[in-house]
C-alpha cells in the first residue's frame, strides 16, 4: 500500500513538473517583457538613442568623415573629371593587367546612375557587357518591397517592369537623386587586386564583410548588382584563371548634412575590355535616408 502511494505522489510530481513549471516560466517571461521593453527597430521609442550618440568610436567615425572638404556633386558638369583624378592603389602586380581609363569610366558611370533624373537615364548607365540579364534574386527582392512597403496589390509580369517601378517608387521619379549632394575627391580612392574566389562576387554578405577592414566602426549596408552581366566573373576565371577586381570608395555627403562612404566593387572583363559593376555598398553610422537603386 505505502509502495502503491509513493509511486502515485511521484507520478504526480512528474506531472506537476511537465506541466506547471512551463506555464511559471512563461509567466516570469511575460512579466520580464512587460519590465523590459525591446526596443529592436521595429518597436523603437522616442527616448532610444542612436549608436552615435552612445558608441564613442561610431561619434568619432562620423565626426572624422564630415571633417573633410566636401565639394559640389549633384548637378555639377566634372564629375568624370574628378573620378579621372583619384588614385589608384595597385595590390598583387595588377597594374599592368588595368585599364585606368576604362575602370574610371565605368565608375562614372554607376555613379551617374545614382544621379539620373529619368528610369531611361538611369538605364542607360547599366546597360553594358556583352549580355545583360536582370538579376532574378534582386527583382524578387525588389517586388516584395513594392509590395510590402508601397502597398502594390499587383506585380507585372516583366522583370523590366518590376525593376522600372522599383526605381520610381524609391527614388521618387528621380527626386531623391539629390541626396547625393557633395563629394570628398580627397578622401575617396581606388584599390585594384587579383583574386581566384568567387564569393565576393556570389554573395553580397561576403562582399560587404571583406570591406569592414576599409569602414572600420561603423554599419555596412550591401547591395548585389539588380543585372548579370557576361561574361560573368565565373567567365573571366575560366578564361584567364584569376580576376581582376576594383574598388572604388567615393565619401560623399547628403542634402542631409550626413557623411560616409559609397563602395563599388566591379570586375575586369578582359574578353571585351570593359568593367562590370557586382555589389555597391554604403558604409554609414546612424540613420539613412533611403537605398540606393543599384
């Protein structure tokens, strides 16, 4: 009989266990929340701070790059010109493998794409290669914004379509090109190297963690290229067993008064002897304003 009630009282414990203690641990949750408040971005309160404001080494980043002197960029007639005039740092004998003059054109050329007024303007500056085909991750990521954030009920069919819109509604028809308000020519540069890894190429996050070594102390934001362009850089490694990358790191400064960098990696097509572009990325501690359209 004893035998018989102490494995029932433990049977009961077991229950009381099983049961009990995760319901009192859900309450101690809830009540914790309750306490504690996330305040991850999608529940920020007017009394959180930005990391600038709290993170010394992020204030001091953003205090450096405003320091320097900054000239006109939007709407003025030398910007070739000046992005012909940045250095070129030249890493595992490359430089006798880079066009100078091609690379700085195509430079010219992503960066008149940020400026343009006009989706016809715009793609005019990325239409380039020997084939171009639009990117079907990039045009995927870009209807769900449409979607989500532009309250489109109904996607076109056409990924040209989809990317058209996705560039109207962010940039507002080319109203937002004036963002990109004044340029630091001499704090911005270029870095040519060789490679034979495709990652950089392949996956936006490794290309925007193989910049924290340029970007120290503040946030990296990547973006992949919204066009595959042919040769591919799978192509070029084929053909000449190693690539030849670029660089470009551009400090610019908005209409806002907000300084960082804008970083656009390319890669030498030697079949056709032009420039591609892969990712573009903005190097930036606080807010931004919005994302570019690359």
């Amino acid at each position: 009989m004893l035998l018989a009630i102490s494995t029932f009282m433990k049977k009961r414990t077991t229950i009381v266990t099983l049961f009990v203690l995760p319901l009192l641990l859900l309450c101690g949750l809830i009540v914790y929340r309750v306490t504690h408040p996330w305040t991850g971005s999608a529940e920020r309160t007017p009394n959180d701070q930005l990391a600038t404001t709290t993170n010394p080494n992020y204030r001091k980043q953003q205090e450096d790059w405003l320091t320097n002197q900054f000239d006109p960029l939007f709407g003025t007639a030398d910007i070739a010109d000046k992005i012909r005039d940045l250095p070129i740092r030249f890493t595992d004998s490359v430089q006798a493998e880079v066009d100078s003059a091609e690379l700085y054109a195509a430079i010219n050329r992503v960066v008149q794409s940020l400026f343009a007024k006009t989706f016809d303007e715009y793609f005019s500056q990325r239409a380039v290669g020997e084939s171009l085909l639009f990117d079907e991750n990039s045009v995927t990521g870009q209807g769900q914004v449409l979607q989500r954030f532009h309250k489109v009920k109904e996607l076109p069919s056409d990924p040209m379509a989809v990317h058209k819109l996705y560039w109207s509604k962010t940039t507002e028809d080319g109203k937002r090109a004036t963002l990109w308000n004044s340029a630091s020519w001499k704090a911005s540069w270029i870095e040519c190297r060789k490679t034979t890894k495709l990652d950089i190429f392949n996956s936006t996050q490794a290309f925007s963690e193989s910049l924290m070594p340029s970007v120290p102390n503040c946030s990296i934001v990547g973006y992949a290229s919204s066009f595959q362009y042919g040769p591919s850089p799978k192509d070029v490694l084929s053909k000449d067993r190693h690539i030849v990358t670029a660089l470009a790191y551009m400090l610019v400064k908005t209409s806002e008064g907000k300084a960082y960098p804008l970083m656009v990696q390319l890669y030498w097509a030697s079949s056709i002897r032009i420039w591609l572009p892969t990712h573009l990325a903005v190097g930036y501690v606080g807010n931004r304003q919005f994302d570019p359209v690359f």
